[in-house]
C-alpha cells in the first residue's frame, strides 16, 4: 500500500477533519482540506489547529515516503491571511533537507485563488522501523 493510501485510511484525526493526501512523491506532498463550518473559530474563520493538521498530514506524506518511520519533533506556523468558509486550502510540502535522521520540510498553505494562508516548517525524527502496514 502506497504512503498516501495508508495515511489517508490510518490517519483517523486528519480525516475527521477533512484533510486528503492527493500527491506524494520524492519531492513534494499535497493535501487539500475544504473549510467547512466545523473548522471555523470564534471570530468566524478557520481556526489555525484545522491549518495545521493539513500542514502536518503533507509533512508526514513527505517525510514517511521512502518507507521509515518518521515523526515530526518540531514544527513552526506562521499566519499570513485568513481561511473562510468555502475556502479549498492546498498545502504542498517540499524538502529542506532530507538527513537521514532529522530531515526538515517546508509547507505553503493556500487556497483556491492562491493566496498564502500560512506557511509552516517542520523537522522530524527518523526511527529505526518503517511506516506500519508498508
């Protein structure tokens, strides 16, 4: 089963949220997550933990890719505009650096006019075991 298959099916809190790998490859991940009602916070727009599991589900699409076991130890979000309701949001993770350990990405969150809603980084930790079910 390929990366994005097991996590779209094993990753139980970035589906209840509405979050979909799409792409995943050597490169790059996308997943895709449409704001609905349930996402938005007090002030009426996306609240920013909606934001991160879509940035965290195509971090680990990239990071768990080649088959080890990678977790995220660190990660960094930074808000630029506003998610609304309706909103199609796209997060393309790319790679910083892919140590063999501790490899870092990078993800641009935008939605579906291609305005920056946030950008996130992140690094994990490679364990000595692969992704469960690959």
């Amino acid at each position: 089963m390929s990366i994005k298959e097991l996590l779209n099916k094993n990753d139980r809190f970035a589906a209840q949220a509405g979050c979909q790998i799409t792409e995943v490859d050597n490169n790059h991940a996308i997943a895709v997550m449409t704001v609905t009602n349930a996402h938005l916070n007090g002030g009426n727009v996306c609240q920013g933990g909606a934001l991160f599991t879509l940035a965290d589900l195509a971090i680990a699409a990239l990071m768990n890719h080649g088959g080890q076991l990678t977790f995220g130890i660190q990660n960094s979000i930074m808000f630029v505009s506003s998610a609304m309701e309706g909103d199609v949001l796209t997060a393309e993770a790319t790679c910083v650096c892919d140590h063999h350990k501790i490899p870092s990405m990078e993800v641009r969150v935008t939605n579906q006019e291609g305005r920056l809603i946030c950008h996130v980084t992140g690094m994990g930790y490679r364990k000595q075991a692969t992704v469960p079910g690959k």
